[in-house]
C-alpha cells in the first residue's frame, strides 16, 4: 500500500517540483509588484484554459517533442547532441526551398515531401557531427555548437538573398520569403491552430519507442551507448552507429524545422538569431527529453508540460505586465528544479526494492532495480 | 588502543576487531543477514564464499564504502561508526578492492600518491613517491614502471600496483579481496611471503580469494558465507579442502574427470606465424605458429601480459594481424570480420568479463541475443523477435545454471560467476566449431568454475576445437590435451599433458624455450 | 584585394584584437576546464557570466568603483557556481540539463535585474589600457601586447597557474583523478564531493569575472543577453584545448583572431558576402580540430554523478 | 480560428497593446515605439489613453499568441512593432474585423481593411548622417557598423553612404555586417577595426551598436546614431541621431479609428512629415557651416530637391 502511494508520488514529483520553482516565481512577482494569484490563474488559463490554449500548447510542444525524441537516440547512443537548433534551421531551409520551388503542386503530394526533405537535411546537418566524431574524433559538443552558428548565418544568407520574397512592398527589404502555398499548410486537425504535425510527432515518438527497444538497430545503437568495448566484440560497427544515430537526432529536428514552417509560420524570415525560428526548441527539446526519462514515451507528457509552461508564462506576462525577462528566469528555475527531484524518484526506487525484499523474506533475490538509473541513462560524451 | 604498541607502518595495533549482527539490504538482495565477523591482531583470516556470498560487501562496510542496515563494529571492544574510506584509513584499516581502483591516465606513482599528504605541502612530490616505491619494490620483489600508465599496465601489474598502494599507505588491518585472482604461481608465492611477514609483525589481514589452496596455504582461519549467511569459522589446521568448498557451496563436489583423447580429428584452427601490435603499437605477439584440433583442448598457459589477449582478439577478428594467416578446416578465415568469425562459428569468452564480455545495464536475454543479432535466431527482418527471444533466454538460463531473478535482471546485478554462465551459454549454444576462453573461471567460485569445466569438456566431446588461456596452472593441466607455453609474445614450446609438470611449465612461463625458435 | 590583408596595420590590428577578444573565452573556458577536469559539465556558462556582468556593471555604475564591481562579479559567480555544485553533485542531477537551467536562469535574472534596477542602456568608465612605461611605447609590439587594460593581462596570466596547479599540486592531481575515476579517489579518502563543489565553484567565479571583462573593462556597457552565447562557445573551446588550459589558450585565441579577421575582410572592402564571412571562425575551428586529428579522451566520468551505490 | 467578436468601447480610455521583438529598453527599435506611446499617454491623459506592451516576443509564433489574445481582449489598436509579424496579423486580422491592427516596419496592409502599415525612410536620416560625417572626417576614412544586411538598417547604411559619396566623391566608406542585431562584444570590434583602417568618423544601426559607441568615445572617433538618440552615452563624440518620432503615426492612427476606419493605410515616417528627426547633441559643438549643411541637406530632403536614390 505505502509502495502506491510513493509510485504515485513519484509520478507526481515533476509537477511538484514545478510548482516549488513557481513559488519562488510567487516572491518575484510580488517584488515586481505584481498579484501572483492572478497571475499563476493566467498561466493556468492560457495553457490549458480553453481549445485554443490546449491547442496552442500542443502546436508548442510538437518541436519540442520531435527535437527530444531525437535526442532520446543521440542520448541511448552515447552521444550528446545539442546542435537541435542548427539542425532546425537546416530542415527548414530545405523544406522551404522547395516549397518556393514548386509552388503549384498538389499538397498530397508536396507535404509528404517537404515534410522528409526536411527530415533529411537535418538529417545531414546532424550527420556531419557523426562524421567528425567516429572518423576525427572531434568533440559533438564542439562541432555541434559550431554548426549551430554556422546555420544561422547561413539562414541569414539565404533569407536576404536566394530566397527572399521579390514582391514585398515597402522600401525596406525584410529577410523574409513568400508565404508558401497554402495548399501546403498542414491540414489543421480541429478548428483551432493544432495541426498534423502534433500528430505525426506523437505517432513518430511511439514508433522510435518500438525502433530502440524492438529493431536489431535499435539494440545495436543502445548497446554502443552503454559500453562499446562490448559491442566491437559483439561485432557492431560502433562509428556506424555514432553516425546514424546523431544523423537521426539531427534530422527529427530538421522535420521539427519543417512541422515549425509548413505547420505554424508558412514562411520563414530571420531576425538574426536562431531562437527567433526555433524558439530554442532545439535546446528545450533536450529539456523535455530528459523530463521524459530520455524514453520516447515519457517525452510525450514532458514535451507537452513544457510546452504548456511556455505557453502559459507568455501568458502570466501579459497579465500581469512584468517584464519578459521573468518569464525566461523562470523557465530557468523549473528546469533546474526538475531535474534536482530526480534523486528522490531514485531513493524511492530504492527504498521500495528494499521493502519489497522485506516483504517476501524468502531469500531468493528478487529483480535489482538498478540502483542508480542515471547510471543506465546517462552516458554523454 | 595504547600508544605504546605502535606497527612498523606507524599505525596502532587493534588488538580485537569484531563485526556483529551486520545486516546489509540491496534493492532486490539481502547482501549480508547477521553476519558475524572478528579478527585478532597478528591473524591471516579468510573470508570464503560463493559469488554473491556477501564477501565484498561485508568488507565494504568495514572500509565505510557502504553503511550497515542493521549491527555494530567494535573496535578493541568499543563501538565506532566508521562513515567513509576517510575514517577507515584514520582507524589505520587499508582495503585491496576486487575490481581495481587505479586511475587509468594517472601513472603508477599518481595512483600511489593520490590522497595522502605531500611533503611540500600543496605540491606533490612525485619524486620522492617514486623513491619510495621502487624500495618496496625492491624489498617485495614487485617490479612495475612507476612512470607508466596504469592503462599500459596488464591487469597483473595492475593488481601489482593495488599492492604497492596498499604496502606504501600500511594499515594496522588490510583487507584484501581477491588479490591474488589474476597473479601468477610465483607471484602469489611472493606475495604471500609479504603478508607472513606482514602478520608476524602483528598486522592483521583479511583475505578474501576463490583458490583454496591458498587459502589452506597461509591463513590462520577460515569464515565462510553462504547467501549473505555466516556457515561456519573454523581453524584452517582443522580443516581441508574439501570441506571448505562444501561448505561453501553447501553440496558434496563431485571428482574431476579423466578425459579420453579417442574423439580427437583433424586440425581445426591453424595460426600460421601470426605477429600482432598491442594497444599502444608496440609488438605484443611475434610469428605465432599453433594449431588445434577438433575435440581437442589446447591450453595455453603464460604469466599475465605476455600477449594471450592479444592472440585472443586477433583469432576473434578484434584486432589486426601484422603478418600470418589464420585457417579455419583449410578456409582462411585471417582477414575475416567477427560478425562473419561468429557465423563460421568461432566463440569467444573474453578475459575482461565486465567491460568485453557484456553489457552490464542490459538485461540477461539483452545480453545473451548480444552476438547472435544475425543469427536468424532472434530477429525478423531487422525487428528483434521477442517470443523466440524470451523462449530462448529462458531455456540457456535454465539450461546452464544461471542463478538469476529473471530474464529481465540488468547484468550488473549478477555476480560474477553467473555473469559468466551467461557469456558461456551465449557462446556455446552456438556450438561452435572453435571456442577461444580466456580466463573463464578467473575470480569464479568453486561452484560455478566446476560446472564451466563440465560445460568446457562436453564441448570438446561435441569435436570443438578449444584454445584455454588461463594464468591458473591447475585449470590448465586440468583441462588441456596438450599445453602451450607463451612469453612476451613467443610460443615457448608445446607439451602433452602427459609430460607437463607444474615446474616444467614454470621455467617455460619464465622465457625458457623448449621448441625451436620460430621461422619468421 | 587579398593583397590589402597582409598590410602591417591589418596585422597588428588582427592581433591586438585578437588578443582582446579572446579575454573573455580564456576566462570563462579556464574555468570550466576545472570543472570538467572533475567531472562536472557546466553548461550554465554562459547565465553565470550574463549574472557576473550585470553585478560588476551595475556597482560600477552606482559607486564608478571598478575593483568592487569585480569583486561583487566574483562574488556573484561564486554563488551560482555553488548552485550548480549543489544540484549536480549533492542532489546528482543530470549536468547537461541543470547547465541549461542555469543558464536561462541566468539569462533571464540578469535582464530582469537590468530593467529594473538600470532600465535604459548606460556606459560606464571601465578599467582603461595600462600604460607599460618603456613596453607600450614600442612601436608595434607595444601596440599589440602592451596596451591593453588589467583584466586582459589577467587572463593570460590565468593560463599558465591553471596548467600548474592541475599539474603539480596535490589538489590537481585529485581533480584528475576525481573526474577520471571518483570511485578510485573515494576508496583512498579523497571527497569526490569536495573537490568537484571547489572546481565547479571556482569555475563560477571565473565566468563571473569573464562576465565582468565585458561589461567593465572590454565594453563597458550592460544591455539584455551582453554575452550573446559566448559562453557556449567557451565550452566548446574547452573540448577543443582537450581539457590543457595551454590548448584552451590556443582555441581562443585562433577563434578570436579568425573572428576579427572576418571582419577585416569586410571592412577593406574584400567582395564576400556578410554572412559567409561571420562564419568562418566558427568553421575554422571545426577544420583545425580536424587536421590537427587531436587524440584527448575526455574525462572518462564528465557529466556522471557520483554516488556511492551504498 | 473561431472568430470572437470584440466589443470597441467607445467611452473609457483607447487601449492600445503592442508586441515587441526586443527589450523596451534596446535604446533602438523597440525602445522608439514604446517610448512614442508613453508620450502619448502623457499628452491625452491616462484616463483617455492607455498600453500594454509583450516585449522579446521575437519568436514570431509567441507573438502571434500575444495578438490574438490582446485582440480577443478588446483592444481598440494592436500594434505589431516588427516586420516578422505580418503574415500572423495577416492571418488574424480578420477574425476580429472590429479590432485595428498595425505592424512596421513594411509598406504593405495586404488590401485588408483593419490593418495599418508603417515604415521609416531612415534612408534620409542615413543621408544628412552621411552629408555631415564626410564633412566632419579628416582622415577621408568613415567606417559603418550594421547588423544584418536587410530592411531598416541596410537603408539607413545606403542613405548615410549616399550622402557622405555626393559630399565627398572619394571618400571611403568601410561597411561591416556582423550579422547579429545583439553582438555587442563584436561591434565593438568592429570599430576598432575600422579605427585600426584610419576611420576617424562612424556610425551603426541597431542594438548591439553600443559596443562600437564605447570604441569610438575612447579612441576620440565621432559617432553618428540612429533609431534613438545616441548622445547620453557618449557626450563628447556623439554628433547627431536620427530619432523616430512614431506618435505622427500612432496618434492619426487613434485619430482614424476613433472616426471608424479601421485600416487601410500604409505610412511613411520622413523627415518631411517629421516622423524622422536629425537631433544635435548639444554636448558636442558642430562647426556652424557643417551644422548648416545639414540643415540645408534637410531641407532639400524634405522639398524634394535631393534625392537619396536609396530604396522607392
Ligand atoms: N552496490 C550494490 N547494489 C546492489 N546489490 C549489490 C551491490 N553490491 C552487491 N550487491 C549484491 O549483494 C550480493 C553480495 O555481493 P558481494 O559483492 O558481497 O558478493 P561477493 O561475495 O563479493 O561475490 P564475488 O565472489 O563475486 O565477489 C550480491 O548478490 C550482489 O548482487
Ligand atoms: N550496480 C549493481 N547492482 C547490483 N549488484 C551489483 C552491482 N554492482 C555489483 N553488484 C554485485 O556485487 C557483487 C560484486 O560485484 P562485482 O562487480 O565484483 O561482480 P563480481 O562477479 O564479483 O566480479 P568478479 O567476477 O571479478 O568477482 C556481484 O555479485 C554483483 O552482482
Ligand atoms: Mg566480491
Ligand atoms: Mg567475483
């Protein structure tokens, strides 16, 4: 019986620990001389409040879903990949330029198709990283960090030359490009902003769930994740599977990319920076993955949550007339207080391994529960 | 404890050290259940058990690496709480781990100097660290580079470098756990003459070790646990071999058998000349010329680091040959991959159990589909086939005695000599026409190293070709056909078991050829 | 056109503002190399120097003290390197992930504090180039090495202590072993605790202080997102010296140089496009880290907790 | 989306709310509109007029979030104060016919008839900057410090190179992008850089441009501004700014859609309509013929007589 209550505690102690970070956000407000009352009740309201915050906070957290499942493989394979940003940018250029492209095909045939020409540039994008990591032995964390910038400008090239929009009116040219076909759009699925790619993401995040723990290639990219020594004598090529696997990181943020246009903006424009597409989805991706236990599955709910404090905080702000700022600060103090209540969730383990050895003193030892799941989930680098 | 009875280490003597009632709980084990445990000063006391008795974890608490659930620890009759290595050290207890705690980029005398004080105060002295080593060295007749680095190192020296830590730091009660599982004859021989001494001077020592021999050759008593349970404490000069291992295992053993050599065929695996570079380029195997039969056995035997994981990992397609060629019934199988050594049907048990063999965080049916992928076996097209995959894991675990919760238990909750059945039935069921075992019984309890021997036999009756490399001379002569000896990096000379005597192996093991040089 | 970069005063230019540039990358990278060295990955940075530069500017405003400003940038660090000590060694928790957090925590809080406290963007007098007697009078050398301001020589000085106490001090060869193998270090009585809450604290000050070199000695003025991620780029000179502050030494200041030569290209006029050329420092440091083919294994427990499995 | 419809009250304070991509404080874009309303709210009172204001909305779906929600709120006028907001107005506009929009800066109100359009001709401020600096400069070197090379900067970089050529035909203009609007650590780098090429004069658009304002203080180098007035942060060697005035705009926007019309009407600050301002700093002292040249150089900007030839 007490076993339940601390599951349940345990399934409870992200939002606890949440909600403890947004008390601290309560004293902010209130030095800011704003009401926290109304202001939580904001954020509340315009995450979940009604079809279209549901809707909103979904259409957040697809990037965020897509980036973080990916990182889930990157993560299982041994690898970090915080290039989600670049890799983002990438899968949308390309997705974008072909739009522009041919702007006068029929949709069922050109969603389908931005949507994996995004996939695989950032595939590419991702996969170079691989590359420099198994062949040169450079740091993905470097390379990654690297690329990301590099992509930004690239974007910003494109954006004001290439592919910016001819006909805008006006004396200023904007680094943006044309709207794309709405025949493109992806189809909304209720009447509100939520769209395909939410969809897509969900039904993505379940079949790379069944890809790790049920493929061959799965097995092999976890299996070199946890001890490549091991896996030479299994007779996998390790490199290989460094490559492919930040290759598949990098390109469900390129889909993300994609989703991100032909989802939400249907156009791309630059203010420099690569947050201002992203909304630093490729960060808050990897977030939302180790929220979600680096398990594609638990990325769901994480992303979801994630995206909801997101939606909701811009919210709190517009109510209460506090500056941005606060928000981004609070963002801060959820993710760091997150993952800080991750060690109860592992004493608890214990504890209830324990008990349950007291319960059948038989002896005969029962399953291990891995006495540091960190231990089986965390091999970075 | 009074000052006047200070060791020759500096440290005072304890007189009386008792663990009572120790209860120690893991998620899923009850490691230790009121275990009982004292030592006297001056005494060699054994700790014997089975893997997964409680040994370790018994000492670990003595050390403060783990805190007991339950009991006290007395020393000289009061009760102390002993919270980290830190205050253990201060207590003047000195621990030599079962899994080496060395700092693989650190060289020999960064290991040795690492936590104690420095005579320069915030600088380290490596200088005169050195120095001090290489007396003991001298002294002990432990010979290591104390510039190398310890990943350059065999495990041999490796362990070596354990000792010298725990020689250098002294201790008024050194534990030592399975210090002599990876030393060879002569070296333990040494060895032992230090922990005499050691007890003469009134230290008291903790032993913990698989090898009953050595056990009954040096220590004044015996404890054995059996399933985190006291069995029993007797004076070794009561008891025998026999007994012990009963005890342990908790069963009547029965005798080793005699091997008939009529099933022996034709040559299986030929190694012609093959030379091979070791990790760090240097030549590690030099024009190897061997060759197995099917059925057969060949031991081959040599003093840790002279180039047997190498040879191993060159026969299994993990590390490339220089020069030669190898040949599977006729084929040449030199060039081949270890994914295709696997289907021509080569097995590998290899020496570092828990960094080559498996996968630790992996559960027991993760690893034993870990070589098998493309087996058919377990997969339909590129989907792991999870049915067969259960069916199967359940029929080897039961099959080969694995003692474990499920199929579904991380590795690393198994202790070693399961983890081993695991490897072996993952690596026979195959049945392969070439097995290679590396060390398969190294720091295995008598229990489990029996039944490896069986399996290993029953194999050579199947008309496996079977290459045994073993540092443990018994194993070796107990196993073997025919006997080779290798020495930095050379086939030495190749013996039927008939005419093989431990001496006879020793001077072969010291570089004494008895074969022609080889013609390469 | 290419012709015009290999004039003297292109030369001298790249220099003396490479060398500025890179002040505040060997500051922070320095730091974080201890952290690491240890086994902690911090990937806060990058917040912890946006907090350091706010501190420093704003008593620097209100008092036009400049060591105080330092000292309260130290200080600051200081306390979110505690932060992140606390979360990833004593509570354990995922490195890269609390990095992150500190980060927008840090991003966030320092703008905040910004508005609040400065509200519109205001220049300080900040730490001026020393005038060397004899030294800054040389004609070019004196130019390029001799007349930049204190916190500038401080960085360089930084490079050869930290390669010297990670070397030759017993708390060096602690933080190696720590953050290779804090198992082994336990079982001889050497705090793993200790020792990572001592490097990734100092780490902290040292972002600080990078945080501070901007807005009281390089720039002298605060305004939101200063640093504008170069504390990640930081980090990743970090993995590109392999953990040798003399290599994080060598990063820096080839990424800074490459940076300010991009620049030169476009002002004299060389016909490539703006944003080709914002990006080659950050290529060049891919391609030198792959035709210098580097062999440094990393710490082997970075960004592993450890916690004994008592 | 579903379409609610607000009720514009027409008794109590016009409410206004405006989404910004960067601080209110970036003593550039954003900082120029939110200072626009505050004066304005001065002016009418604040029981007549009254904002609300989301600021780092650069992430353009966050922003669009923010315009449905202060639209669906009543707002009688919502601003969108940066040029990646107009395919969202695009898109909600016409859910909330009763509702005004306004976003810049862009020529373009889409024909939709609820949404305003304005922009800045900062190319002219960029030209009398440009007239005076090559003027002003000695050493025939003037050096320019952009961000991106697009809309608002790169016409006030054209206007100001403009000028400085037809003063002086062979004066070098050195022009550096450090294609980020919030580098600051890079732009200071930059004027040193031009500094190290000979520039005695500069100027810069954007944010991040403070870092090359403490360059040029420190090496004695004259600065040009625009966007914000400049001077405070260096007295001794800030010359003159372009300044936005918006409250031309804001306040004919109020004025039309207190009359009904709702949009429609896409505008132009200029020196003409003094939109756009050329402010002296005082604290410097601008030799009288140069101070002159200016004013003329103004002058014929606003009667037509000179042309920029930048942008149109
Ligand atoms: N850190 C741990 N976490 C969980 N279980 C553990 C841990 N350490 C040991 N155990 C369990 O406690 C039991 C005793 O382990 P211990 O290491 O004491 O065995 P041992 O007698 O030393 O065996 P061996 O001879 O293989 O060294 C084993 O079943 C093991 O699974
Ligand atoms: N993380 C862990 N979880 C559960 N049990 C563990 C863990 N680590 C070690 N053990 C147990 O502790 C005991 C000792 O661990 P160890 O790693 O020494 O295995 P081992 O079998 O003793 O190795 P060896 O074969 O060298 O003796 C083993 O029985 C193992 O099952
Ligand atoms: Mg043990
Ligand atoms: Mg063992």
């Amino acid at each position: 019986m007490r076993v339940r209550w601390s599951a349940l505690f345990d399934a409870l102690l992200p939002l606890i620990a949440t909600l403890a970070a947004l008390l601290i956000g309560a004293i902010m407000l209130l030095i800011l001389g704003a009401n926290p009352i109304s202001g939580y009740a904001a954020l509340f309201e315009g995450a979940f409040g009604s079809m279209n915050a549901l809707a909103d906070t979904a259409v957040k957290a697809t990037p965020l879903l897509l980036v973080g499942i990916g990182i889930c493989i990157a993560f299982r394979s041994g690898v970090i990949n915080i290039g989600g940003e670049g890799q983002m940018i990438l899968g949308a250029l390309a997705a974008t330029g072909l739009g522009l492209a041919f702007p006068d095909l029929p949709g069922i045939i050109m969603i389908p198709l931005v949507l994996v020409v995004g996939f695989v540039a950032g595939g590419v994008w991702g996969g170079i990283p691989g590359y420099l990591k198994a062949r040169f032995n450079v740091n993905e964390i470097l390379s990654t960090i690297m690329m990301n910038a590099i992509a930004v400008q690239g974007m910003n090239f494109l954006l004001r030359d290439l592919m910016i929009d001819k006909l805008q009116k006006g004396a200023a040219r904007i680094p943006q490009t044309a709207r794309l076909s709405t025949a493109y759009d992806l189809p909304r699925l209720v009447p509100t902003r939520l769209h395909l790619g939410a969809l897509i993401a969900v039904i993505l995040a379940i079949g790379v769930y069944f890809f790790l723990w049920r493929t061959t290639i799965g097995y092999r990219i976890r299996a070199v994740g946890l001890n490549s020594h091991a896996s030479r004598y299994a007779g996998i090529k390790v490199p290989r599977y460094i490559i492919l696997s930040l290759a598949l990181s990098g390109a469900f943020a390129g889909l993300a990319g994609a989703v991100q246009v032909y989802g939400v903006n249907h156009f791309m424009i630059t203010d420099g920076t690569a947050a201002g597409f992203t909304g630093s989805a490729g960060f808050n991706g990897i977030v939302a993955a180790l929220f979600g236990q680096l398990h594609p599955i638990g990325t769901i709910p994480a992303s979801f949550l994630f995206g909801a404090l997101l939606v909701g905080a811009n919210k709190l702000q517009r109510v209460t007339q506090v500056p941005a700022a606060l928000i981004t600060a609070l963002n801060g103090l959820v993710v760091v207080f997150v993952v800080s209540s991750e060690i109860w969730r592992r004493k608890n383990a214990r504890r209830r391994a324990i008990q349950a050895l007291e319960a059948n003193k038989a002896g005969e030892p029962q399953p291990a529960i891995p006495v540091n799941p960190q231990e089986e989930e965390h091999h970075v680098g | 404890m009074t000052e006047q009875e200070l060791l020759p280490s500096g440290h005072p003597k304890i007189h009386h050290l008792e663990m009572k009632n120790i209860v120690k709980r893991f998620p899923g084990v009850l490691a230790n259940d009121h275990v009982h445990f004292d030592i006297k000063a001056g005494e060699v006391h054994a700790l014997l058990g089975e893997n997964g008795a409680g040994k370790s974890t018994l000492m670990k608490q003595l050390y403060g690496l783990y805190h007991p659930d339950e009991g006290e620890i007395l020393f000289d009759g009061k009760s102390l709480r002993i919270s980290s290595p830190a205050d253990a050290i201060r207590l003047g207890i000195g621990m030599i781990h079962q899994h080496f705690m060395l700092v693989d980029t650190l060289t020999v005398a960064e290991n040795v100097a690492l936590g104690l004080p420095s005579s320069r105060g915030m600088l380290t002295d490596l200088d005169k660290v050195t120095e001090r080593i290489n007396e003991l060295a001298k002294l002990y007749g432990l010979d290591v580079r104390t510039d190398a680095l310890i990943w350059q190192l065999s495990v041999g020296q490796q362990q070596k470098v354990e000792i010298i830590k725990a020689l250098y730091r002294g201790a008024a009660l050194l534990i030592l756990d399975e210090p002599t599982a990876v030393l060879t004859p002569q070296e333990v021989d040494d060895f032992f003459v230090i922990l005499k001494q050691m007890a003469a001077e009134g230290h008291s020592l903790i032993f913990i070790s698989h090898k009953l021999h050595e056990v009954m050759a040096f220590t004044d008593r015996v404890t054995v646990l059996r399933d985190g349970k006291n069995v029993g404490s007797v004076q070794t000069k009561d008891t025998d071999k026999r007994q012990l291992a009963e005890m342990m295992v908790g069963r009547q053993l029965k005798p080793a058998k005699l091997l008939d050599q009529s099933q022996i065929g034709q040559p299986r695996l030929e190694i012609k000349g093959i030379s091979a570079l070791n990790d760090f380029d240097s030549p590690a195997l030099n024009c190897i010329d061997l060759e197995i039969r099917a059925g057969e056995i060949l031991g081959l035997a040599g003093v840790s680091g002279n180039g047997q994981p190498e040879l191993a990992q060159v026969i299994a397609g993990l590390r490339n040959e220089t020069g030669g060629t190898i040949l599977l019934d006729g084929k040449d199988i030199t060039k081949a991959t270890p994914e295709e050594l696997i289907q021509i049907g080569v097995a590998f048990i290899p020496e570092e159990r828990n960094r080559d063999g498996l996968i630790r965080e992996f559960t027991v049916s993760e690893n034993i589909i870990l070589r098998d992928l493309n087996s058919g076996f377990y997969s339909k097209k590129g989907f792991l086939d999870m049915p067969s995959i259960a069916e199967r894991s359940k029929s080897l675990v039961a099959g080969y005695k694995v003692k474990t919760p499920s199929i579904d238990t991380p590795m690393k909750s198994l202790s070693g000599g399961n983890a081993q059945k695991v490897i072996l039935a993952r690596e026979l069921s195959r049945n392969p026409k070439v097995l290679i075992a590396a060390q398969p019984t190294r720091g295995v309890d008598i229990g489990a190293t029996e039944y490896i021997h069986d399996m290993i036999i029953q194999q050579r009756s199947a008309g496996t070709a079977t290459m045994l490399i073993s540092e443990d001379l018994d194993e070796i002569l107990a196993l073997s056909d025919r006997i080779a000896v290798i020495f930095h990096g050379e086939i030495m000379g190749i013996v039927d078991r008939a005419d093989a005597t431990p001496e006879k192996l020793g001077l072969m093991m010291a570089g004494e050829r008895i074969g022609e040089e080889p013609e390469c | 056109m290419w012709a015009d970069l290999f004039t003297g005063s292109v030369l001298v230019g790249l220099l003396s503002s490479g060398i500025r540039l890179a002040t505040p990358y060997l500051y922070a990278a320095i730091g974080e190399t201890f952290g690491q060295r240890s086994g902690v990955l911090n990937l806060g940075v990058d917040g912890i120097m946006l907090m350091g530069a706010f501190s420093g500017f704003y008593v620097v405003f209100l008092t036009g003290n400049l060591w105080l400003g330092l000292l309260l940038a130290i200080i600051v660090g200081a306390i979110m390197g505690l932060a992140m000590a606390f979360i990833s060694v004593t509570l354990n928790a995922e490195q890269g992930i609390s990095g992150i957090g500190v980060y927008l925590f840090g991003l966030g809080m320092s703008d905040l504090l910004f508005q609040k406290l400065v509200n519109n963007v205001e220049t300080v007098r900040g730490f001026q180039p020393l005038h060397i007697p004899l030294l800054s009078d040389i004609p070019v050398i004196g130019e390029i090495f001799f007349q930049q301001n204190i916190l500038v020589y401080g960085a360089y000085l930084m490079v050869p202590i930290a390669w010297f106490v990670i070397n030759k001090t017993t708390f060096g060869l602690k933080m190696r072993a720590v953050g290779e193998n804090p198992e082994a270090a336990d079982t001889l009585g050497v705090s793993v605790a200790k020792v990572r809450y001592l490097t990734v604290t100092f780490g902290g000050i040292m972002s600080g202080i990078a945080g501070a070199s901007l807005s009281i000695a390089l720039l002298n003025v605060f305004q939101q997102n200063l640093t504008n991620g170069l504390g990640f780029i930081a980090i990743a000179l970090v993995y590109f010296g392999g953990w040798r502050p003399g290599w994080v030494l060598i990063g820096s200041l080839l990424f800074s140089m490459v940076n300010s030569l991009q620049v030169w290209v476009q002002v004299i006029g060389i016909e490539i496009p703006s944003d080709i050329a914002v990006m080659m420092p950050y290529l060049l440091t891919i391609v030198v880290l792959v035709i210098s083919a580097q062999r440094v294994r990393q710490p082997k427990a970075l960004s592993k907790a450890y916690e004994r499995m008592d | 989306g579903g379409a609610q419809e607000a009720q514009t009250t027409s008794d109590g304070p016009f409410k206004v709310a405006v989404v910004m991509p960067s601080a209110v404080n970036d003593l550039a874009f954003s900082q120029s509109m939110f200072e626009a309303l505050t004066q304005i709210k001065n002016e009418m009172g604040a029981e007549n007029f009254d904002f609300v204001y989301s600021d780092n909305m650069f992430v353009v779906d966050d922003a669009a979030a923010a315009i449905r929600d202060y639209a669906s709120q009543g707002y009688n006028l919502i601003i969108a104060h940066g040029s990646q907001y107009g395919a969202s107005l695009k898109e909600i506009a016409p859910d909330f016919p009763k509702t005004s929009f306004a976003w810049g800066t862009a020529g373009d109100t889409f024909d939709i008839p609820n949404i305003f359009a304005y922009e800045a001709y900062s190319q002219e401020g960029g030209y009398v900057n440009g007239v005076m600096a090559a003027a002003l400069s000695q050493s025939g070197t003037i050096g320019v410090v952009g961000p991106i090379e697009v809309g608002d900067a790169k016409l006030y970089v054209d206007g100001f190179i403009a000028g400085a050529k037809a003063t002086k035909p062979d004066i070098t203009v050195n022009v550096n992008y450090i294609g980020s609007f919030s580098d600051v650590a890079l732009a200071s780098e930059a004027a040193q850089t031009h500094a190290g090429a000979g520039a005695d004069v500069l100027t810069g658009s954007a944010q991040m441009v403070v870092g090359a304002i403490g360059v040029a203080e420190e090496r004695g180098i004259l600065w040009f501004g625009t966007q914000a007035d400049q001077s405070s942060l260096a007295p001794s060697i800030v010359v003159a700014s372009q300044v936005y005035d918006w409250t031309v705009v804001v306040d004919d926007m109020i004025a039309l859609i207190k009359e009904g019309t709702l949009g429609g009407k896409a505008y132009v600050v200029t020196l003409e309509n003094e939109g756009l301002l050329i402010v002296f700093n005082d604290g410097y002292d601008l030799s009288a013929d140069v101070k002159t040249l200016a004013e003329n150089t103004i002058a014929g900007l606003k009667d037509g007589s000179i042309k920029t030839g930048v942008g149109e």
